[in-house]
C-alpha cells in the first residue's frame, strides 16, 4: 500500500460521505496528507506500527502532534493537546465557510503541520497565502512539511492576532484556533472581505464565527460544531477533576433545574456569552444508576460547583466552594435564556468593530452580551 494510494483512499472517503466539494477535489487528492505528519504522534508509531499509522494518517480523523506545547510530559500528567492537523472534513467545511476563490489573498492563522495551507496553496497559488504561527518549534516543522509537498508560501512566526500587516490587505481570515474574540488587527487587514474562526468560551467553543467585514466592520453568524485548540495567549481552563479538587467542603444548596439541561448546545452557547472563565465536566456514574455529577471550574482554578442528578428527582443537590458561586452564575444565565424564549444559536449574531464585539438576538439592534 503507497502512500498515494492511502491518499486517494482519504478522498474517497470525503466523497463518500459526502464533504468534499468539488473545487478543493484535486487538492485534496494531490496534497498527501503523510508528508505533513510526523512518524510519531499521539497513539501512532510509524516504526512500530506502519499500518496502524497508515490508518490513522489516511482516515478522516484529526492527528495529534504536540501535547502540552512541546514540553515535556510524566507519566501519569495531564495531557493537553496543543497542536494536531485537524480533521479533514472539518478542514472541509471551514474552507467552505471561507469560500476562498482564486485571485483572492488569504491569511490563516495557525499553521499547525502545514496541511491546510498547502490546500489552500494548491488552489490559490503560494503567493496568494500566509500563514502566522506562534510556536517556533511547529512553523519549523511545518516549513521543512511544506518544502517537501513543493509549497513555498510566506510563513510567519508571531501572534496570530496582531495578523501580518506586512502582507495586508488580505481577502480572507482563516483561523485554525478558537478565539474569545476578534481582534482588531484583523478587521484592518481585511477590511473588504470574510473571517472565519472557531468562536466561544471557556464554558462553550464549538462555533464557527463567520464574520463579512465591509469598511472595517464585521457582521456575522454562527454554525457548526468545531472543537479546536485554544489561541494559546487566551487558553481556558482544563484538566481533570482529581487535579482541581482534593476533597475541600463547599457551601451546600439545591436547585429545581436538571444539571443536564445547563449544557445543552443552545443554552449553553448563551450561557458562555456571560460565564466565559469556567468550564464543565459531565461525570456519569460507573454503576448503571443513571446518576451523574455536573462539574463546573473556574479557569483559575479558585472556586469549584457540583450538582448530583439522580433520575425521577425534582430537587437537585448543588455544593459551591471558593470566591465565585458558579452554579449561581450559570443559573442566571441559563433562567435568562428561558425568559428569551429558549432561542437556538442560530438566531444569535456577532457584530465587531473598533469598540470591540456585541451579540444580538435576531437583529443586530437587539443586542444580549459584550463578551
């Protein structure tokens, strides 16, 4: 089995399931994805495992490539992702957000591996792309990625939210990391053209924003499910619940509203436009009760919530420990989306500008949060 085989075999499967539009067809089919991984990765050893690497580089899967930034990690410590080539459909449907047409410029932020902006320079031109990425380590690897696929597009090395202004303007702002907001440089280098970025919070960031800027002013909505990286100089909070808590008593209450009900994907969106500096875990029991246990943690690490569910219950048991009262935070935000009219995401809207960014319920006069 050759690589180009598997390659193939990658877009054969987009086609499938139907996600490979057919102006990215033959970038898909001509980038070879192995060219940008490296031969060990998170759960792969191409050594050790040839075939199992084959799979795992040739399926529509995202790869792993750094954990805690590149530092060294113990066995046993928590281990962050911070750097992966990303899911191909997921690729896919960015691109297809962006809808990035010849002759236009494109600034992406995040290099990663390099994968995505060799598709994006086999369908635009390499002088048509730049692409800015924080970590030396990464853009060094994804150059050396580059070179060997036959790319040469400018890549930086800085902070992906003061952009490149020595390339602007720009047609179109890709970013391949999720963002609490959108910075202004990015409205100046592309002042006539489309952002894209996954979007959200610490307690909800599984948006895309999709943002038309017109004389240095964005409107825009939001869709999908995206799960990326963080933009490393604004990272929530994460970890696991044994590394947080060490068996501190906290205030002890109840509440009426069904924990599982806060972190569903529409409330929650709203939810994390007010609560943006905390973050949940779901705990189901291991013994088929049907129990489970809502954790919610500050990004600080200084203030911690639980709320036991325990089915065909209509009182729930809540415990708050620190200087914030974190079931109460998501509780107002959660009663205040229900008094909205329990309104889906796609009814909310995202307007920047130079003050910064409002959201708005179905109009952008009608404006809910400035997060």
């Amino acid at each position: 089995m050759t690589t180009r085989q598997t390659q193939r075999g990658l877009a054969q499967v987009l086609e499938g399931k139907g996600e490979l539009p057919p102006e990215w067809r033959d970038a898909v089919v001509s980038v070879d994805r192995g060219l940008f991984i490296p031969d060990v990765f998170e759960g792969g050893d191409f050594t050790a495992d040839p075939e199992g690497w084959l799979r795992a580089v040739y399926a529509d899967a995202p790869v792993v490539t750094q954990v805690n930034d590149g530092k060294p990690t113990a066995d046993g410590e928590f281990r962050l992702f911070t750097s992966s080539s990303s899911m191909p459909s997921i690729m896919l449907e960015m691109l297809g957000l962006l809808d990035a047409r010849e002759g236009h410029r494109v600034l992406e932020i995040g290099t990663g591996v390099g994968y995505n902006a060799a598709w994006l320079c086999h369908r635009l031109g390499e002088r048509a792309v730049t692409s800015v990425e924080l970590d030396e380590a990464v853009l060094t690897t994804a150059r050396e990625n580059l070179r060997r696929a036959g790319f040469g597009p400018a890549t930086v090395l800085g902070n992906g939210r003061d952009g490149h202004p020595d390339g602007a303007p720009y047609d179109r702002i890709l970013s391949t990391c999720t963002m609490r907001d959108v910075p202004k440089a990015w409205l100046e280098q592309c002042p006539d053209g489309r952002i894209v970025t996954p979007w959200g919070s610490s307690f909800f960031s599984g948006s895309y924003a999709t943002l038309d800027v017109a004389g240095g002013k964005a409107r825009g909505t939001f869709s999908g499910y995206p799960a990326f990286m963080w933009d490393r100089t604004q990272r929530g909070g994460a970890g696991r619940v044994t590394d947080i808590y060490h068996g501190e008593a906290g205030e002890k209450g109840t509440t009426d509203i069904a924990p599982q009900n806060v972190i569903q994907d529409h409330p929650a969106f709203f939810t994390g436009l007010s609560v943006t500096d905390a973050w949940y875990r779901w705990c189901e029991a291991d013994n088929d009760s049907g129990e489970a246990t809502l954790w919610l943690f500050a990004d600080d690490r200084k203030s911690w919530a639980t709320v036991e569910y325990i089915p065909h219950v209509d009182t729930y048991e809540v415990e708050q420990y620190g200087p914030r009262e974190l079931w109460a935070e998501v509780r107002r935000a959660f009663l205040r989306w229900y008094d909205l009219g329990r309104p889906e995401r796609s009814r909310f809207g995202l307007s920047v500008d130079g003050r910064g960014q409002r959201l708005w319920l179905d109009d952008p006069r009608h404006v809910v949060g400035r997060p």
